[in-house]
C-alpha cells in the first residue's frame, strides 16, 4: 500500500501536475535534479516577500521582506531558515550559500521584515554578496523603517563600498550615507549622480556561468520608472520589476509597479519579446490602483500563473476582484484544482462581482473583516477559483518548483484547504 502511494506520488511528480500539500508528508524529499529554481511566496501578511533558490549553486536571492500588518507567528525565523540560516541568534556554521537582496522600494511593508530577519540572525550578512536597493535613493531617509534597513543592515556589512548599490544613485556607501536623516541631504550632494530610468540590469551572481550560456537570465528588468515625470520620487512607480529567465520562460517579480511603469517597460521594443510570463508575483498586492496589473500589461505578459502576496487586512482590500476579472478576460492562466481565494472590492459591487466570475469561481462565503482599529467591518467574497492564481491571505505560502527548461513541475501552497 505505501509503495503505491510513493509510485503515484511520483506520476504526479514528473507530470508536472499542480499536486497539493499532504499533512506530515515532507516536501523537501521532492527536490531532486529535476527541480533547478524554488520560488517562494512567503506568507507575510499584508506585505511582500519572495524567496528565489538556484538548486544548482545553493543561492538564494530575496526580493523584499516586510509586513505591516496581518503577521504570522514566527515570521523571522521563517524566513531566516528558508534562507539557509538557523533558529535566531544561534552560532551558525559557515554556510556555502550567498544571499542576493533586491529591496523593490521603500514602503514599510516591502522593507521592514528585512531589517528584523538580518539583525537577529548576523550569520547571514556574510552570506550577502550584494544588497540592490530600487526606488529613488531619497524615499530611504523618509520613513524610519527604510532608515533602520540603511542602519542596520547596510551599516553591517563587511564592505558596504562594494556589497551595497543603489539603482537610481552611483553612490559608494559610507558613514555619511547610511546614517543621514534627510533625502534633502542625499540629493544636495549626489543630484549629479542621479542614473534615471533603467533597464536590463544583470544579476549574475544568482546563476552559474553555465546557466548564462544556455540562455538563462537574472535581472532588474526596470527601475526608476517615474525619472522625468511628477512621480520622480513616487515609490511605487519606482519599484524596481526583477526577472528571472529561464530559457524562453519568464517569472516576474512586480513589488508595487503602476500603469506608467508598465507602459514604460512596454515602449521599449525589444521587451514585447522577452515579457511572456509562466509565473507573475503581481503588483500591489493585487491592486488596481494607479493602474497597477492593468490590462494593456496583462495582455502583453499573458501569465499562465498568478502569485499575489496580500494578507486579510480591510483597510486595503488586496486584492480586488477587477484583477480576477481581467486575467479572465486575456484567458492565459492554466486550470488549477479549486483552492479558496477572497477577493474584494466595493460592496455596491459585490453581486456583480460573483456573476463576472463564476464560469471559474465558485461563491462559498461572504466574510466580514473589521480594519486594526475595529471602527469599520468590509465584505469579501470568498471564491473556489479553478484558475491558477492564489493569494498569500487565503492559501497561505506558495511555493512553485521549476526545473532548467522553465517548465513547472511541482506546486504547493501552505494552507490549501
């Protein structure tokens, strides 16, 4: 009877089929040869973290660690230990395994975990290679979350000179960088450093030399795209979009990207070429605000999966039913095994909501979740979707495996009920 269950476990396994968690059985026993890339969404409630590891080097790269509201219980020695670490404040062994930061922006809740995990476990700092900071260099003396991570994390590396880079300033880190209190400061002394809009910034460092030849690709596909207009210093404009390219597949990595830095992505010609996507960690949380996950970009990328990192939280309503609604309308996601998925939006909207989508979602419940200060209650939809876009809220983490040509092979989320 066991030896059956392991055979069809195993079809399951090198189908390439979206099998789901099974209580007490151990995941990690799955990667074998064949799954080269992990990417993992980390449920950090209503905040942003992913986890990419390169099965062939042992690196790691993380793309943003906060959480602002909605935090699972021991969310800092979780991410610590996915990242290789141990149990905080432990004395690690030395661990062959570098660690790529990519912080999108300055929002508190892209930032504000990292600073936690890294100051509490100092073993991994000597497993940074480097630390990318998007977003204008400014917007870090802001608010004293992005400050701490310049203290605390950039103050702490062995050579912050060389380990540490801003993507819209050539700056070298020093004393005077890290520890200054305005972005008025910063820029009096580096306006002439400003680099602008970027593109295509390669990040070697997370592939091995034989995986760049054979047409693998890690990068910033863009930042800093508010240079030249009033949103030259707005934060979500500015996120930095990192992908990862593995031959002709794509996964894209949004942070809190708008309709400008989208369509500024999409100008570029040369990009409609690269841009089709097997995986998308989508924007904002799921947000259609200031045009985040718009149409004219979903239609372009045609993600076949859909990531969205966003806790329960009704002040924000992450994420909206008019995201659902439009990756219906491109019809490029896979099928998936119904799995819960809460969506929201106005409630006035709400009836129209369920009849839009119900050729793929299934109504279970209306549920009713008051904000933090209690003083307002809002109304979400509780769906069975049979698309494959999960939510960190409803499903907990979500982990996608991927072997060397792209091609999903495993799939599993935290909390699939």
């Amino acid at each position: 009877m066991v030896k059956c269950f392991f055979l069809f476990l195993a079809y399951f396994f090198f189908q390439g089929i979206e099998i789901y968690a099974i209580e007490g059985f151990d995941f990690s026993t799955l990667e074998s040869t064949t799954a080269d890339f992990k990417v993992v969404v980390k449920n950090v409630g209503q905040g942003s973290c992913t986890i990419l590891k390169n099965q062939f080097n042992g690196k790691h790269s993380l793309i943003d660690g906060g959480s602002s509201a909605s935090t699972p219980l021991n969310l800092v020695d979780d991410i610590a230990k996915d990242l290789g670490g141990a149990s905080i404040n432990e004395d690690l062994p030395p661990i062959d395994n570098d660690i790529t930061f990519i912080v999108s922006h300055t929002d508190q809740d892209h930032v504000d975990y990292l600073h936690r995990v890294f100051s509490k476990n100092t073993r991994l700092f000597a497993q940074s290679p480097q630390i990318l900071l998007g977003d204008h260099l400014a917007n870090y003396y802001k608010s004293s979350d992005s400050r701490t991570l310049l203290h605390r994390i950039i103050g702490n590396l062995g050579n912050p000179y060389s380990q540490a880079s801003s993507l819209s300033h050539s700056i070298s880190f020093d004393s005077t960088t890290i520890t200054a209190e305005t972005g008025d400061i910063i820029d009096t002394i580096h306006s002439h450093t400003y680099l602008g809009y970027r593109e295509h910034i390669s990040i070697n460092e997370f592939l091995s030399s034989d995986q760049v030849a054979s047409g693998h690709s890690f990068e910033i596909l863009s930042v800093n795209a508010g240079a030249g207009t009033k949103d030259a210093r707005d934060e979500n404009t500015n996120s930095a979009v990192v992908r990862l390219g593995i031959k002709d597949k794509n996964i894209l990595i949004m942070g809190d990207a708008t309709g400008l830095t989208t369509r500024r992505i999409l100008l570029t010609p040369k990009n409609l070429e690269c841009l089709e996507t097997e995986l998308l960690v989508s924007s904002h949380h799921g947000s259609k605000v200031d045009e985040a996950n718009n149409g004219l970009w979903l239609g372009t990328i045609k993600p076949k999966r859909v990531a969205i990192s966003a806790g329960y939280h009704g002040g924000y309503k992450h994420p909206h039913a008019e995201f659902l609604m439009d990756l219906m309308i491109i019809k490029s996601l896979s099928s998936s095994k119904p799995h819960p998925l809460a969506l929201s939006g106005p409630e006035e909207n709400l009836e129209f909501y369920n009849l839009s989508v119900a050729s793929h979602a299934k109504l279970e419940d209306i549920l009713e979740i008051q904000n933090k200060e209690k003083t307002k209650t809002y109304k979400w939809l509780k769906f069975a979707v049979s698309l494959s876009i999960h939510s960190t809220g409803s499903s907990g983490s979500l982990y996608y495996i991927y072997n060397s040509n792209g091609e999903l092979v495993h799939f599993w989320s935290e909390n699939h009920l």
